[in-house]
C-alpha cells in the first residue's frame, strides 16, 4: 500500500482519500437507512472534487467523464431512496402542525395515510433497485475503481507541494467564483431549474473549500460557511419544489373535499417557503 500522503502537501489527495475510505466504509451497510445518506454525501464529495480540480487529476478527459457519469448514476440509485424518506418526514411535520379547528383531525390522518402510503411504496420501489444494483457488473466494477483509489488517490503528484497548494486555491476560488455567477443569473428569474444548478454549483463551492483546510487559509472557512448556508437555503427550495410534485401526485387520485383542502394547504405552505427561500437566495448573491 502507498504510504498516506501528507494533508499539508497534497491537501487534493488527502481529501479524495478521505472521502473514498467514508463512501467504502458506508457501502458496506447500504441499503440500511443512515448509510444511503452518508455513502451519498461521501459520492457527492468525490464527484464534486472531481470536477472542481479536473486539471490536477491524473485521468483523461473520457476517463473522467465516465467515472463521473458513474458516480452519478449510483448516487442517484440512492438518491430515489433518500428523497423518499425526506419526504416522508416532511410531511409527517408538517402534517402535525395543522390546527383542528382549521381541519378534522380524522380528514388529516387520512391525507396523512395517502401520503405515507405513496411515498413508502415508492420508496420500496427504489431499495429494490438498489439492492439489485449491488449484485450488477456495473456496480462492482465501480466498486474496484473506488478499491484502486483508497491505496491511490487520481492525482497528478507533483515535486513541488507550493505549487501543488497554489493551484488547489486557484480551483477552489474560480468554484467559488462560478457559484456567485449561476446564483446571480437564478435569482434574477423564475427559473426552479436554474436554482437547482445553482445549488449544486454552491455545493462543488463549499466542498472546493474543504480541501483547502489543511491548509489554513484565510479564505477557507469564510467560503465554506458562506457556500453551506447557500447551499441549505437552496435545498429547503428544492424540497419545496419536490414536494409540490408529490401533492400534484396525490391531488389527482383524491375525490373528497376534506382531503383536497389539506393538500391544498400543503400546496400553499410548500409554494410560500420556495418564495421565501428564493427570496433569502437572493440576499446571499455576492
């Protein structure tokens, strides 16, 4: 095995060795709950650094371009299981702040049954499908890949760690640089996709910043933090938006009065806090 390397002279390294050894350590217990999310977050780390310091990885442009589509491809598998699961507890909350004298309880019990069952059919739906991609040929040929990567990490060692440092920070702000960029032009229109590109862009952002850590920089924790709220303000708009798909769902198979209403409200309360965290995006633009 390759002797670890340094955080402080190859902080790019460091991070993708990290984030390898999380992502393998997690896929040991999917599809348990609690390890969908971490092995997502820990894929989303490596597929983000990737991209962000491409020029400092020791791939070809086509190998790079597959491993990330295959990064994405398996995260997403996850991600149809995750999503679920969010949803669920979403609505359970929100659900239980409903006042009674606004809607019978038993009317909100039943929208709360519907809504369960739906979310939860979906959700076995999608462990089936990871549970069949674990035992496929594409998975555990992305599984060795991620093997070959906790001895060595993908990138280009050079002899001189300054230089090495200086181009890690030079990636990291022109990440920081594209996030203000797609968050100024998302925030301008009414574009939810636009939004949603702008979240992950703050994403890549944030994480871009972690790498630099190990090297106390100035700029590190500043953009970190700064990117993480963006982040956290943009996903409570994309739950929004993915909760609004799931009441539209929901609205087209119901046929009483009392369970319309609900949903409606759920509809309303889910458009308000899009607006509002549109509106709270807006004030983060730099």
């Amino acid at each position: 095995m390759a002797a670890p390397v340094e955080p402080q002279d190859q902080p790019l390294a460091a991070y993708l060795a990290a984030h390898v050894e999380a992502a393998m350590e997690h896929l040991e217990e999917v599809p348990e709950r609690t390890a969908i999310h971490q092995t997502r977050v820990a894929l989303r780390r490596l597929r983000s650094t990737l991209r962000v310091f491409a020029d400092l990885v020791e791939l070809s442009e086509e190998r790079l371009a597959w491993v990330d589509e295959e990064l994405s491809w398996f995260a997403g598998i996850l991600g149809e299981v995750r999503d679920r699961q969010v949803q669920r507890a979403r609505f359970i909350t929100v659900l239980a702040e409903i006042a009674p004298e606004d809607v019978a309880y038993e009317v909100v019990v039943r929208v709360a049954t519907r809504i369960e069952l739906l979310l939860l059919t979906e959700e076995r739906a999608a462990a089936t499908v990871v549970e069949e991609t674990l035992v496929s040929e594409r998975y555990r040929t992305l599984r060795a890949l991620l093997e070959e990567w906790r001895v060595r990490p993908p990138v280009a060692l050079t002899d001189s760690a300054k230089e090495h440092r200086r181009d890690v920070r030079t990636a990291a702000k022109a990440a920081a640089k594209k996030a203000d960029k797609r968050l100024a032009a998302a925030v301008k229109g009414i574009d939810d996709e636009a939004l949603h590109r702008a979240r992950k862009a703050a994403k890549r952002a944030r994480y871009a910043a972690e790498v630099l850590r190990p090297l106390r920089s100035d700029d590190s924790e500043p953009q970190r933090s700064h990117y993480k709220g963006l982040q956290e303000v943009l996903g409570d708009f994309q739950d929004a938006v993915v909760a609004r798909e799931t009441i539209r769902r929901l609205a087209a198979a119901v046929d009483d009065t009392g369970s319309a209403f609900v949903l409606g409200l759920l509809y309303a309360q889910a458009a308000d806090q899009a607006a509002q965290s549109r509106h709270r995006a807006r004030a983060l633009t730099r």
